[in-house]
C-alpha cells in the first residue's frame, strides 16, 4: 500500500469508477486444511530454527524488489530454508507465486522475475476499455475487481486455488485488513474457519487481490460468516493500513507457539525474521505535503520496526537486530533488507529508493530494483563476516555453508 497519485491517475480511477458491490467468492462444500496455517507444527520444527520471511507493500516496485530478493536468497541457500512467508499488496505477488512453485505453468527457476515484471496496469487498462469490458464493467453491476483478478490468474497464477499451495514451499501468510473493525486479517485456514467458504476453495489471485485493494480505489471482498451471530462478516482490503511490511503477522505467529512451549525449547537452533522492505523515499514539499495515509504508514513502519529491535535512527542505517518474544527468554535474530538503505547520494539509491508506486514498471526501473537487491544482499552477507550476528546458521550464511533442508 501506498498513497501515491500514479495509481489513481491512470486506470486506477478507471477501475474505480463508481463503487460497486463488493464481490465474493463461491462457496464449497467441504472444507480442507491448506498450506496457509499459523501453526509451527512439526514439520516447521523439524530441522530446529524458525526462518520467517516477510514482503513489504509497494504494488510492483515491491514485487520487482521482493523477487529478486527471493532470487538472491535462493543463490544464497537460505530460501529453502524458510518456513514462513508473510507478504502484503505488491509483495503478495512474488510471495504467492513460489508458494505455488511447480504448478502448472508456476516456475520460480524459470522466467521468475520476467513474470512478475509484467505491466499488469497496462494489460488491465486494455482490457477495461476493450468494447465488451466497457458495456459490462461500466453500465452493470458487474465488479471491476473481477477484472483485475482475471489479469493476475492469466498472466501469473495459473487459476490455482489455496489447494494447490506447494506443501515443499513454505507456509503462505497472505495480510489484508477488515474494513469493518480496521484489524489486521490474515488469510490462513485458522481466518476462515467461521466463514462460509473454505479456504482450499479460495483462488490465489482473488487474494492477492484482497491484499492489495486500496481502499477508494479498489472494492473490498466480503467474505461472509457461517455463525453471523457470533462471528461477523469480514469486508478484507489491502494490508497496508495494519502493517504494511509483512512483520507483525510472524511476530504474532512466534507469540502464539511461545505461549504453548519456549522458542528456545522449539528452535534450539535459533529463529530468523527476513524482512524485504520497499517502503519509499519520500518527503514532503511546501507545495506537496504527505498526505495523512502516508505520514500513518510512515508511523507503523517506525513502531513496527522497533518491535524488533530496531530504534527509529538506525531502521535505514542498520541490517540486523535482535528482539525477544513475548518479554521472555525467547529471542529472534530480524534481518531488514530495505531500499531506503541505500544512500540517497548514490545513482542506485537515488533511482530505487524513489520509484513510484503503481503495477507496470519501466524495464530501467525494474533493473535497478534487481540491482538494489544483489547489492543489499551482498552488503547483508558482508555484515555477517565481519560480525557476530544472530544465531550459528545465519553467521554460517556469511561463509556460505547453510544446507538446504
């Protein structure tokens, strides 16, 4: 999420257009577990440390960043290690496509970056104002998010449901907001449980929708209660305006397994939040204040980041902290991989770090995305040599002996 103007100029406010019903999604019969859960079962506990991996908003200057990130984190080794991935908006995108690795059309060593490049904006502009689109989309109730999510499926998904989620990738924590209580909603099989629809039956595409659907601009989803009584509707939007960075839903996810059995005692190997930031440079003019949104997601990433650890000076200067879960003796080793770390004096600074937010991105721009992520990485792994950071494996990270799992 973001609140830049190049999004509504174009066919944001298109899309818009005048506000709709909100959609939904068809019911199933049955429901099943997925591969989207909040639980640190055994599996996840399996080789003894906790990897989490979260995925900033930021529509495709943080998908671009997002998956080279992943990519460098693949040559590193380190990715097929994760055990969670947590993304919001823009990040959902490279996050749900190697949740899905392997199916159907789904390569994350093949074409990876070119696919989630892709000029969606352009292509969803096309076909709204294509002659049948515009009868339908513009003069019936028919709604325009429905479009948005046909362009992800054809261009990215595949048609996949929360059923088809690679059980041999890590588990898909995917961050919406509800519009009616405006707390945090995270699409897992533990969300859906009161709702009338399963899980499983969910398309992936509708939600990455759901978490990218700015809030004026977009229509929300409502997923409707099976106990309204007891537990009511959810009207889901973008993440953003709960935690745009992805962190909060792994902190939670750590919390919750403290509270039943000691980090230490689960992970004795130790326990690792990767952080993927493409929050942007931004300032205010005299003429161009920041708007309200802006100085709010600014406020959340700043509290955000000091829950793990990083105080508001050093959050775009430093790499690496550590933080302890729940006050205990539980401590997690956080890694922040951010744009705005790169030096605004720089030309790969100065050019990544103020790309705007919106989903087509010009290939120079996505080029010094990819740029910005081997040189951050790299600058990570430097760290590591020189330093006694975090757990034995993350050191390990630094003279390249991690083990895939």
């Amino acid at each position: 999420m973001n609140t830049l103007p190049a999004i509504a100029a174009s066919f944001f406010l298109g899309l818009a257009g005048c506000v709709s019903t909100a959609p939904t999604f068809p019911a199933a019969a049955a429901s099943s577990p997925t591969h989207a859960n909040q639980a640190l079962d055994q599996e996840v506990r399996r080789d003894g440390r906790f990897i989490g991996l979260a995925i900033s908003g930021g529509g495709s200057r943080a998908a671009v960043f997002g998956g080279a990130v992943l990519r460098e984190l693949q040559r590193l080794g380190l990715l097929p290690q994760v055990d969670v991935l947590s993304a919001v908006s823009g990040g959902a995108l490279p996050a749900a496509y190697y949740a899905l690795d392997g199916f159907r059309t789904v390569d994350f060593s093949n074409g990876f970056l070119e696919r989630i490049g892709q000029d969606f904006q352009g292509e969803m502009r096309s076909r709204l104002i294509s002659p049948g689109n515009l009868l339908k989309y513009w003069f019936t109730d028919a709604a325009k998010s429905d479009l948005v999510v046909q362009v992800l499926d054809d261009r990215l998904f595949d048609g996949a449901t929360y059923a088809d989620l690679n059980p041999a990738r890590p588990k898909l924590l995917l961050n919406a907001t509800d519009a009616l209580t405006g707390d945090p909603f995270v699409i897992s099989d533990e969300s859906f449980a009161t709702l009338s629809s399963p899980l499983s039956s969910l398309t992936v595409a509708r939600a990455a929708y759901m978490s990218a659907a700015y809030p004026g601009v977009f229509d929300p989803v409502l997923l409707s209660s099976s106990a309204p009584a007891s537990h009511p509707d959810i009207l889901a939007y973008d993440g953003g305006p709960a935690d745009n960075l992805g962190i909060k839903t792994l902190v939670n996810v750590l919390e919750k397994a403290d509270q039943r059995v000691a980090l230490t005692e689960q992970f004795p190997k130790g326990c690792l939040i990767v952080a993927i930031d493409a929050t942007p440079r931004l300032a205010g003019e005299k003429d161009h204040p920041l708007s309200a949104s802006t100085v709010l997601l600014k406020s959340h990433r700043r509290e955000v980041l000091e829950r793990v650890g990083m105080m508001e000076d050093q959050q775009d200067r430093v790499m690496f902290s550590t933080f302890t879960v729940n006050g205990s003796q539980s401590a997690c080793a956080f890694w922040h991989l951010a744009l705005r770390q790169l030096p605004d004096d720089d030309p790969l600074g100065a050019k990544a770090a103020r790309i705007k937010t919106n989903f087509g991105l010009e290939q120079a721009d996505q080029d010094a995305l990819i740029h910005a992520a081997h040189r951050l990485t790299e600058q990570g792994i430097a760290a590591l040599r020189d330093e006694t950071i975090g757990p034995a494996f993350l050191r390990d990270l630094g003279h390249s002996t991690v083990l895939a799992r």
